[in-house]
C-alpha cells in the first residue's frame, strides 16, 4: 500500500473498526497526521498569531476517529483486540504500542478477518 491508498483507506474506513490494516496503512496514516498537524500548526500561526488556533482543532477533529480506526484494525491485525489502544494513555503503554506496531501482521486469517496482504 503506498501512501495516497493509505489515506484514502483511512478515510474510507474512518468508523470502521472490524478489519485488519497492514503495517504501511498505519504508517502512512501516522506519517499523513504528522504532516497535516505541522501544516495546520503553521497555518495557525500565520493566521491567528501564537498559540493553538481553529485550523489545528479542525484537523485534530477531522483526524481522531480515522486515526482511532486505523489504529484498532492494526492491532487486529496482529491477533489483539482494539481495547488495546488504552495502553496510550500510559507512557509506558506507547512504548508496547509501537512495538505492537511495527510488529508483522498474523499470516493468513485470524479471528478479525482475512490477512490485508491476501497471504495464506
């Protein structure tokens, strides 16, 4: 998946959160959030001088639930259930998140549906 199928399936998907991702659906949408973050940052400041303004609120807005998605079918993807995700709430649960992150996906189906790169 490259990085334009990444966010379209992001945005696609945005609620959907049965499925698996693979890990470069994840990636990219991290990488597509990173930059539309700094973007509106930047927009912000020109506009409406220091401090958060309405353009980064938007995108934050706009992004939370396809990032929470993306975020919940990656983990099934590697076998685990999305209550997971709560681990972010702790720093040391960020640390096993990206872990579970960059892990490699269960070959084949698992529990949450067919394998995202069509392995056996």
């Amino acid at each position: 998946m490259n990085f334009f199928e990444a966010i379209q399936s992001g945005f696609r998907n945005y609620v959907g959160f049965s499925g698996r991702a693979q890990r470069s659906a994840f990636w990219y949408w991290v990488l597509f959030a990173v930059i539309a973050a700094i973007v509106a940052g930047f927009l912000d400041n020109m506009v409406f001088g220091e401090g958060e303004g309405p353009i980064g609120t938007i995108v934050s807005l706009a992004l939370f639930l396809p990032g929470l998605a993306v975020s919940i079918r990656r983990l099934h993807d590697i076998d685990r259930t999305g209550w997971w995700v709560l681990l972010s709430f702790t720093v040391i649960g960020i640390i096993v998140l990206i872990i579970f992150n960059c892990t490699k996906g269960t070959p084949g189906p698992n529990r949450f549906g067919p394998d995202p790169l069509g392995g056996m």
